[in-house]
C-alpha cells in the first residue's frame, strides 16, 4: 500500500534535475560551473523541500482544523543523523534523485557524504527519540518533538596516538536546509530572583515570582517526514537569546557595552550538547538548559491550546499528553504546576489533577551515577518558585498517600520524599517523576521488573498500575532501507515491498533460511558491504582487511557497564593464543570498534588507548599473517553505523547483566543479519526469544547470578589467579609489550580490574565469553549454517521495529487516533 502512497510524488528525473539546478541559482546564488559539492547537496535538499515543507503545512493545518489529541516528546537529546537519504527514502524519490545527479556528471553518495550528521545527542537515549518521532510521523499520529538547537551537537572525536581528542562540531555553522526558524513564536523565559509572598482582599495567599533575567527563545522546527510522506509532523528546537526588552534599561544607563556581556551569558544556554552519557554533572547551566527549554515548550502547548478553547482548561488532558523522555525534561512539572496556580490561579488540587494526566516517564538507566539529583541550594538559586512547589508537591504526597500505605513508617518517608536529607539538600528528580505522572515505564521487559523490583518498589506497591514496560525500537527506514539498499531489494522481492511498514513480514524469509540459492545471494550481500566498509576502513585509518575474514562489531558509547574491556582481554589472549600455537584453529577475525568516551571519563578514555595500542601491535605482527586485525573507527556517529551495521557479521552485547537497560544497536545488528554473542541483559533477552536460542549466543552471569555473587563478596583475584591466560593477559598490561618503551602505560586497565574491585564483573564472565567465542569460530566455518542464522536474525526482528514501541506507548499510555492528511 505503501509504494502505492509513494506514486503521490510522480516526479520524473527531468524535473527533479531542472529543481536542483533552479535551486542552485535562486537558492545558492550560484551555478553548475562554479558550484561546490557543498552547494549541490544544498540545492538538492531544497528540492527535496518543495515537497517536505509543503506536507508540513497541510499536517500542521489538518491537526489544527481537527482539533487533534497529540503527544509532546519531551527530551534534552535528539540524534538525528543526517535527512538527505533519508527524506527522499520517506518521499520515494531516491532513484530519480540518483538518477537526476548522475545526469548532471555527480554521484548521489558523494553529495550525501556533505551533510553534517545532527548530533543533538550522545547515545542510546537520543537515537530513540529520533526513531520514535520517524514512527510517529509514519503512523500518522499528531506529535511534537520539543528540544534544544544546540549550536554545537556531540563533539567530533579523533585519535592521536591512540588517543581522543574531543573538537567542537559545528553542524549549523553556514545554515542548515531542514530547518525553519519561526520568530513568530518566540518565547520568553524567566530565571533566578526571589519570590513575593501577597495577600489578597480575602486573606488568599499568592506568590509572585520577581525573575532576576529574562531569556528569550527562538523556536527552529526540523521537519520530521513519515514513510510515505503522508504525515509531516515537526520536531521544534529551541535557541536561546538575550531578551531585549529586559536590556533595555541597561541600554538608556549607557550599558551598551555590559549589555553584550549580558547577551553572551544568555546566548550560552543553547551554546553545546553536555556529552556525558549516564553520568550526572549537577552543573548549573545544565538545569538552566532544562529549564529553559521545558518553559519553553509548555508556553507554547498551552498557547496552542488556547488558540482553540480560550481559558476553557477542561479539555487540556484531552488534548495534551507530554512524555518525559527520562528526568532530564522533569523540571516541565513545576513548572505546569507554576502556570496553573500563580498564573490561571487554579487550585491546588484542580492543578495537580491536570499535572498528573498530562506527564508519562520514561526511565532509561539504572546506574545509580546517572540518576539526577538536583541540590536544593542550587534549585533555590535558579528557580525558587519551583522550588517552593516542589516541596509543595512533596508534603501532600508524603502526607496523602505515604502516610496511608505506610503508617508511621519514617523509613519509607525518606525513601520516597523528593526531598533526600544529607549534608546538602537534594531534589531527586525520579521521585518527582514518579510522583507526578500517570504511567511510568522502562525500556525492556527485564529493565521494567528492575524498575518495579530495585529502583521504585514501594512507588510499585502504592500505584500498582503505574509502572510498566514498553520495549524499545528502531525505524526499519533508516536502519534497513535506506542503509542497506541490496539486502532492502533482496528482502522486497522475496518478501514484499511493503515491510518497512509491515516489518512482521521479515517472517517470510525464515522458509528460504536454508534455501541454498538465497543464502548465497544474502551472504553475497553481506561480503559486498564488508568490501565497503573495508574502504571505509583503509581511508580513516590506513588499516588494510580482509572482507572474508569475520567482521565483529562493538559499536556504543565507551562504558565500564558496556565492557569493552571484556572485548579487548579476549582480543589479547587470541593473539596470545596465535603467537603460542601459529596452527590455531580460528577463522580470520576482525575485530571492530567505534566507540566515544565523556571527555571527563578517565577510565574509558583509558581503555581507548588500550584498544588503539594493541591494535597498533596486533595488526603490524607478521608473526600472525593476519588471522587478527583490529580496527578503532574514529569518530562514531550515526552516519558511520549506517556503514558498519549492514558489514557486521557478529555483534558485540556483552554488558553486565542488569546495567544495560535496552539497547538498541542490538537491534539494528540483528536486522542487519549480524548473529549477536551477548548477555541475558536488556533487549538482548527478547531478541534472543524472537531469534530462538540456537541463533544468538548467549554466555555470563544473570542477573540473578550477579546478585547473588555481589552478595557473597565477589573477588576478582579469585577468577585472576585460576585461570592461567586470564592472567597472563592482564599481567600484558604491565610490560610494556603494546607501549614499547613506556612499561604499565596500560597498567590502570588492570588496576581497575583487580585493585579496585572490577565493579562490572568482567573477570567473572571472562570465561564464559571466551567459550561463547570459540562457538561463533566454529559456527561461522560452517559456511551453511552461518548463513542460516544470518538470515534467521533478520527474519525475525520485526518486533524490533519502533512502530510496535509507538503503537505500544499509544495503546497504553498515550491513546492517541492517527490522523488522515489529504493529499
Ligand atoms: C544526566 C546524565 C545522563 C545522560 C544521559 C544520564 C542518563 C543518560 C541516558 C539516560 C543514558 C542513555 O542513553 N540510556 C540508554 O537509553 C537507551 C534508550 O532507551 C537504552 O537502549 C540504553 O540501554 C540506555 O543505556
């Protein structure tokens, strides 16, 4: 039905060149002798716009017209990758565009590669909502992305001596053809000052709030085009500015020169991306950037709103539903509830009732590091109403619904106030979060129980109904179609060519899973990718290998819980074990890593060292006629995923048990025909469920099992000195054998392993994994069999697509109707 959609936008090749080449003139200012790769790339997304802006006016008309319920994503991070291939994909314009540019003597990849990836995130998190906001458009579903416009997005990361070096990105820095600013709806945000408490004629208390500064906030919305380009819903970003009108005495004092530096300090908020993943900075310019943009984006909700029922609130949590994307957007909470009381002077009760239909959580992390905690001095500082309205929050929850469920029980109180009582005063935003909303979820089944059993109980014990799960998910259009166009063929002629939206239909390739002539055409393709992504390999880092060799990828943010470590020990005790025994039975390996560390992260930054040193020393060995290569891509990005995912023969999962609450490059290996070795952690438990057993390769402790060993006094020396290449393996980090001439370079890595108690169990799981290893060598020379499992994984992720996730926060927490949009 789909492909039938697509024939909406009959546009020959002709005219798409004649539109690129118009654009080139009247857009770029420039022509077809003169013009740069650069210029070309922008011509062509303008083409590309003629149709996209126009979708977005007719959804944007038809949501207003109809009045529609909608849902407001919440999130600090969105990653979006870059949007050439990936509009024209949901537009059905891609071979007239390759087409188009081939005519005019350009290829279509190469202009691609000009666009900057949008890195307005770090990770697992902001991928997500980049996902999410592609299902939703796709679906139909009226929706709104609400975010920062980071002037500068994730740091680009490069090596020098084995080393990452962090430089800004400048994604924006000569404009951006996606995006629209809208000064029409800008906002203006109130920060820091005290709090007035008045009394009314009748003895009411009201508060006023007398800011200290006022931020303005642009608003710049990035189209979001569904498959199919039916629904063009908007993901709006918000930029802040010095706000003029509260210069304007300064200016008449003569502070002309004051007022600039006041602009700087404003102009700060939405200046960069904090690039910590899972750990909590607690920086003041961090709340004031979650701040800003939540107030933002509620003002601009409820002036929507009141565009269409005036002061009328009955029908705002008909109309509203915002979805925090973790607690980093927590904040938007008081700040409702500030809107409501101080401004619409509601009451209390009236307010907080509209609060908790309005707000769902997303939870996406366990570690206790990355759970937000705000202290209260600071909050006091910023943002005092709020405060005064947090611990308004607080003492009602505490004493209406702590003090009937848990009678007298002071400990209990503690646990779940808002408020943690230390040496400084602590807002927990979780607990306000919880508190707050009317659904909570987590990211995969076994993260949820964890969510309910170890991280919120009693909450689960209060509301019993209120926690649940939603699995994650990928779009199929960018992390099948669009990055993988031969497998995308192949599967559309055995399958159907309407999978991207239908992904269930995967299922169709499990009856040519041992077909011999479809397995040679599917690892055909497979080879084919990996002699790209072997280019790809030898132009970023000189590193020459073998496409038949088995490719194996750990691709995600650098992370002791992610253990990476665990991947590079294993890598030494192959090389050990080749250097030992030239005749060692092993298919040729390569071993591939993209990966960025926090730049405060010592530790991981550290194990990239480690992993750069002794690639240095594996690949340069002709002692192993490389059996063994390893290579560390610099630099990864959405962008480069989608050159590595479709080349992956094996994918690398292997977190702790318990620490990884989903994951989703799990997914997008998987789909791509990559047989995953992993943990029973995250998605990897309902991947391998999807799969079947046979299909994955599972090793390591359980949860169960960590608990159980933690509890027991867990030892690292013990798995140290039993097992004789574990040991010798570490000791390697000692000598100097990776660092020639600079003996224990390494030697942290271990230190952290056995000194400082191997927080993430790898020793313990060492074993497990190096047998799970010898299984995919012995499953990957079995050429047949390999290519069954191949085949299997993609045949069976279709529960992977993030249209289930959607539908799923739709039939559970949202209860959204998708929307038709005339033609
Ligand atoms: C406050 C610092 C900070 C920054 C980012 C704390 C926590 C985060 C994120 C919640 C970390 C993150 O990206 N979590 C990942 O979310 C993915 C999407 O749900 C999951 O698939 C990953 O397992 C999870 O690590």
């Amino acid at each position: 039905a789909v492909s039938d959609d697509l024939k909406q936008f009959e546009v020959t090749t002709e005219e798409f060149k004649d539109c690129v080449v118009k654009h080139l003139h009247v857009t770029l200012g420039t022509d077809e002798n003169k013009a740069s790769k650069k210029a070309w790339w922008n011509a062509t997304c303008a083409a590309v716009n003629e149709i996209v802006f126009e979708r977005v006016t007719k959804t944007q008309k038809t949501h207003y017209q109809k009045d529609t319920r909608a849902v407001h994503y919440f999130s600090l991070e969105f990653l979006m990758g870059r949007f050439l291939k990936n509009n024209l994909t949901s537009v059905g314009l891609t071979d007239i565009a390759k087409q188009a540019l081939e005519q005019l003597d350009l290829d279509f990849n190469e202009i691609c590669e000009e666009e900057p990836d949008m890195a307005l995130g770090n990770g697992g998190l902001g991928r997500l909502a980049a996902c999410f906001v592609d299902s939703l458009a796709t679906l139909g579903y009226p929706a709104i992305g609400y975010g920062i416009h980071y002037e500068h997005g994730l740091f680009t990361q490069e090596i020098q001596h084995g080393r990452q070096l962090e430089r800004p990105d400048s994604w924006r820095e000569y404009g951006n053809p996606w995006e629209i600013c809208r000064p029409e709806s800008i906002q203006e945000i109130p920060l820091y000052g005290y709090v007035e408490t008045k009394y009314d004629e009748g003895g009411h208390i009201h508060k006023e709030w007398h800011p200290g500064r006022i931020i303005k906030g642009v608003p710049w919305d990035i189209p979001v085009v569904g498959y199919g380009a039916k629904t063009v819903n908007i993901l709006r970003l918000w930029e802040s500015r010095a706000s003029d009108f509260f210069n304007w005495d300064v200016f008449n004092a003569g502070g002309y020169l004051d007022a600039q530096v006041e602009n700087v300090q404003a102009e700060t908020i939405s200046k960069v991306l904090y690039p910590n993943d899972n750990t909590e900075a607690g920086k003041e310019l961090r709340l004031i950037q979650q701040y800003f943009f939540c107030a933002c984006s509620i003002k601009d909700i409820i002036r929507r709103y009141k565009r269409a029922h005036g002061n009328d609130w009955s029908k705002f949590t008909d109309q509203v539903v915002i979805q925090l994307n973790d607690t980093h957007p927590a904040v938007a909470i008081p700040e409702l509830m500030r809107i409501l009381v101080d401004r619409a002077e509601m009451h209390w009760d009236d307010a907080w009732a509209i609060c908790q239909n309005v707000f769902a959580y997303t939870n996406h992390t366990l570690l206790p590091e990355a759970l937000e905690k705000w202290s209260v001095r600071l909050f006091e500082k910023v943002l005092p109403r709020h405060l005064e309205i947090i611990y308004e929050i607080n003492s009602r929850f505490l004493e209406d619904v702590v003090e009937p469920a848990f009678p007298d029980n002071d400990e209990v109180k503690r646990k779940l106030s808002i408020i943690e009582e230390g040496h400084e005063k602590m807002v927990r935003m979780g607990n306000l979060s919880v508190i707050a909303s009317f659904k909570v979820n987590g990211v995969a089944e076994i993260h949820s129980q964890l969510v309910k059993s170890d991280l919120f109980p009693e909450f689960n014990q209060i509301w019993p109904d209120k926690l649940t799960n939603v699995t994650n998910g990928v779009t199929p259009r960018r992390w099948l179609k669009s990055c993988n166009p031969a497998l995308s063929k192949l599967i559309s002629e055995y399958v159907d060519d309407d999978w991207p939206v239908h992904l269930d239909k995967l299922q169709k390739l499990n009856d040519f899973a041992d077909d011999s002539k479809f397995q040679k055409v599917f690892m055909q393709i497979k080879h084919d990718n990996k002699v790209e992504l072997a280019k790809v390999i030898k132009s970023l880092t000189n590193i020459e290998v073998d496409p038949t060799a088995l490719f194996d990828i750990q691709i995600k943010r650098l992370h002791e819980y992610k253990r990476q470590q665990l991947n590079l020990i294993h890598i030494m005790a192959l090389y050990r074990r080749l250097l030992q025994n030239p005749d060692y039975d092993m298919p040729k390996r390569v071993f591939i890593f993209g990966a960025k560390a926090a730049p405060g992260y010592y530790m991981a930054k550290e194990i990239i060292y480690a992993i750069n040193k002794v690639a240095d020393r594996v690949n340069n060995d002709a002692r192993i006629k490389d059996k063994l290569k390893v290579v560390f891509l610099p630099n990864y990005r959405v962008s480069l995923a989608e050159k590595m995912i479709p080349a992956a023969d094996v994918s690398e999962q292997i977190s702790l048990a318990g620490k990884e609450a989903s994951g989703t490059g799990n997914m997008k290996l998987a789909l791509n025909g990559a047989v995953t070795i992993g943990t029973l952690d995250g998605a990897n438990i309902e991947i391998a469920e999807e799969a079947g057993e046979d299909n994955v390769v599972i090793f390591g402790l359980t949860v169960e099992e960590v608990k159980a060993k933690k509890a027991a006094g867990y030892n690292p020396w013990d798995y140290y000195y039993a097992n004789e290449e574990l040991k010798a393996v570490l000791d390697w980090f000692d000598t100097d054998y990776f660092t020639p001439g600079k003996p224990g370079e390494l030697a942290e890595i271990k230190r952290s392993l056995l000194d400082y108690g191997d927080t993430y169990l790898t020793l313990a799981d060492y074993a497990s994994y190096s047998d799970a290893h010898k299984k995919i060598d012995r499953l990957y020379q079995d050429k047949p069999t390999w290519a069954r499992m191949a085949i299997i994984n993609t045949a069976t992720m279709g529960k992977f697509n993030s249209d289930r996730s959607i539908q799923d926060y739709v039939n559970n927490i949202w209860k959204l109707t998708p929307c038709f949009i005339e033609e």
